[in-house]
C-alpha cells in the first residue's frame, strides 16, 4: 500500500502538537511562566508572544501567524483586554482567539476567577477596555466549558490535567482519520472505488495527520468532488507538497481521457498551487488538439497565470474563433488580465457578437476597464440588442459610464431603478469574476 512510513510511523508525540499560549503579557507574566514550565515538563513545543523576537512583520501579524503554525490553542484571560488593533478595534489576545476559532483548532479557555483571586489596580483595565473584555470574556463561557483559575500554581495543575486529555482526544481523531483512509485508498487500490462526498471531507479535514504519499495524494486529489471543491485546495496547499500536486495534477490534465470535471479542477488546483510551473502544462494542454473540451477554460485559467501571453491569445480568439464558449472566456481573459487599449477595441467589437453570451461577456469586460469611449458603444449596443438577457447585462454594465450625459439622458428617459444610480460600479465587475 504504497509507502507505509507515511502511515504507520505517526505515534504522535507530544513535540509534534504545537501549543499557542495566548494571554496578555505584563499583568500575566506569573502565570505564563508557570503555563510555560509545566508544559515543557510535558515535552510540548510551545508558542507564544516570548518566542518572537525580532521579526519583519508587525505584532498582529506575528501573531497570528504564530497561531497558524500551531495545532492546539490555550487562552488565558485575566483582567486586561490587551493591546487594541487600530484595524479591527480589537486585542491581540482576542484576534488570536478568534485566528484558532477560524482554524478549527482545539481549545482551552482559562478566565481569572474574580471573586476569590485578588488583582493590583494597575493590572485591572477600565472604560471601553473593561466592557470589550467583559464582552469578549461572555463569548467564551457561551461558547467553550471554561476553568477559572487563581493562582500560578492553581492554573498551572489545571494545565496538567487538561492537556493531557486533550492531546489524548486529538490522538483518538488521527487514529481514526488514518484507518478510514487506509480503508478508503485500499478500495481504491484494489476496486477503483473513490471516496465518496462524506468520506472525502473527512479526509480532507484530517490531510495534515494523514501526510499522504504521492500516491496517496493523488488518490484524495481524484476524490475530491463539486461539493468539496473549493474548500480543499486550502488543505492541499497546507500539506507543502507543491511539486507534488503538480505533478499529479500536470498528469490528470494532459490525459484527454480523463473525465471533463476531474481535469477542470485539478485545473483549478494546478493554477493555485504554482501558477509559474503551471503556465508550461496549461499552454501544452491548450495547443493539444483532444483537448478540446477543457480548452476555454484552460484559456480563461492562463489569463490568471500568464495574463501577458494569454491576453495575445484572446484577442485572435475573440474576432476569429468559430467556438462561441471560447469567445467567451477569451472576452473574460480581455476584462481582467493585463487590459490594454488593443483589448478594449476588441471587447468593443464584440459587443456585437452573434452570441448573447459573448456580447454580455465584453460589457462586463468593458465596465471593467472604463474607458470613456466605451460608454457611448455600450448604449449603441443596448439599444440594438434584441436578447433580453444580454441587454440585461448591457444595462448593468452602463453603471460604470452613468456620468456620461447621454447615458444618465438615456437612464433618465427609461425610468432605470433606483438601485442602477446608487450601486457601487465596482460591483458589476465583481458579480462576475
């Protein structure tokens, strides 16, 4: 079963499950000290605001990307809110929390038992700060089962024996995140059965136990369906198994006979990966002649990765090109990847495509980019057009041109809503990329 050292040789110990230990500093000192001693008896590898110094980026930052290296997450919240973030209005310590919240990790919450534990005034926070903490410290003991501590030496036995357990559960997940998948990749081996929607989330939310091979991966990569799609590219890439996934995906793409949707998303996965290593394979694949089911999408994918030489390419494909989806894609490549004067006049010509979907994919393009003398053509052109879909996407595009006088004359005459006048013309760009 491919190499097994991937499977087998991960007993999980203790210097593997990295802890962030979140707090304020100065007032918590004590019992950081204490936290930080009883869990190096432990063997833990702790991280935390002492093991930084000096790094580029800012505190926030350092923070939490500190939080994202970790795999288990213990805050401790005294009678300080911390240090405010002028971006979010928030703490650091609470940012922090909130970092391991979004990363699903495993949490220990320890709050100041205040009625029994005395605390000096100038550790004691007041005003706004107070009523952040006093709402932020709510949030906790709705949302976790919280210990309350007293002294270093009190919190630091309830670290003790609260640790352990936890370590324990997340060893109990990762046995069993690997036997589903060695039940799962054996099917595969042996029967060419995939796993199924269900199954492939599971697997995904536990890839980083897994450590997959390169067999292995590309097992979980073929699994992977519509549903979970998007969501586990962000599993992938936390593996930093980049030369892998292309590979394995390099493979998928350039074998025409694989099925349409496997190849479109590991398309999408490639070009997310490494989008430098994958313009080579996504050209190779655009010039193969059988191919040609994947080719518009590969074109729209190579005006993210190579937008320069992609947009060179859409402009032949948009005048002359006899597939009216690849006029499409070609138009969406014009709209966003490097727009240049020669890409507005050919999104300008096809405004009049025969296509509707073509003529709505050049406005779109030209809201996009803005250039004053597109606004005037747009009106020409939804005033000619006979589809009601595609003048539909014409109007919405006129948004980005209504201090035009003749479009806010035309606007005004054609009782536009309310809604045309006030919308952000971003937006128009923004719905359909």
């Amino acid at each position: 079963m491919g190499n097994n050292s991937s499977l087998e040789n991960q007993n999980g110990i203790q210097s593997e499950i990295p802890i962030f230990v979140c707090s304020t500093y100065e007032d918590l000192k004590g019992y950081r000290n204490a936290v930080e001693t009883v869990l190096v008896e432990m063997d833990f590898n702790i991280r935390g605001m002492e093991f930084f110094g000096s790094r580029t980026g800012n505190p926030k930052q350092e923070c939490l990307k500190a939080v994202r290296e970790c795999k288990t997450f213990i805050g401790i919240f005294g009678m300080r809110y911390g240090s405010i973030d002028k971006e979010t209005e928030k703490s650091l310590p609470h940012l922090e929390y909130e970092e391991a919240i979004k990363l699903n990790l495993p949490v220990l919450i320890y709050l100041i038992d205040e009625e029994k534990q005395p605390v000096l005034p100038k550790f004691m926070d007041t005003g706004e700060k107070a009523e952040k903490l006093r709402i932020l410290k709510e949030q906790l003991k709705k949302n976790h089962t919280v210990s309350f501590f007293t002294t270093p030496d009190n919190l630091e036995k309830r670290i003790a024996q609260d640790v352990p357990r936890m370590i324990s559960e997340i060893k109990k997940q990762k046995a069993k995140g690997l036997d589903v998948f060695r039940r799962s990749y054996e099917d595969w081996k042996s029967f060419g059965l995939l796993a199924g929607k269900d199954r492939t989330r599971f697997l995904l939310d536990t890839l980083e136990k897994i450590l997959p091979n390169d067999n292995e991966l590309e097992f979980i990569i073929r699994s992977v369906n519509s549903e979970v799609l998007f969501e586990s590219h962000k599993q992938f890439l936390k593996l930093n198994k980049k030369a892998s996934i292309v590979s394995i995906c390099s493979k998928i793409l350039k074998n025409s006979a694989e099925p349409y949707f496997l190849r479109w998303q590991t398309l999408e996965l490639l070009a997310e990966t490494d989008p430098s290593s994958a313009k080579n394979v996504l050209w190779d694949v655009y010039k193969d002649p059988n191919s040609w089911d994947i080719k518009n999408d590969v074109l729209y994918m190579l005006g993210k990765c190579d937008p320069e030489n992609a947009v060179i390419e859409a402009k032949k494909v948009l005048l002359s090109d006899s597939n009216f989806k690849m006029r499409e894609k070609a138009a969406f490549v014009l709209g966003f990847a490097n727009p240049d004067e020669e890409s507005r006049k050919s999104l300008e010509k096809g405004l009049f495509d025969k296509r509707r979907e073509v003529r709505s994919r050049c406005a779109i393009g030209l809201a996009r980019i803005g250039h004053p003398s597109s606004g005037p053509l747009l009106l020409k052109a939804l005033t000619k057009d006979k589809s009601y879909k595609a003048r539909g996407k014409i109007a919405y595009s006129l948004m980005a041109f209504r201090d035009d006088p003749k479009i806010k004359k035309f606007a005004n005459e054609n009782d536009f809503p309310k809604w045309w006048w006030e919308s952000d013309p971003s937006g128009v760009w923004g719905d359909y990329i």
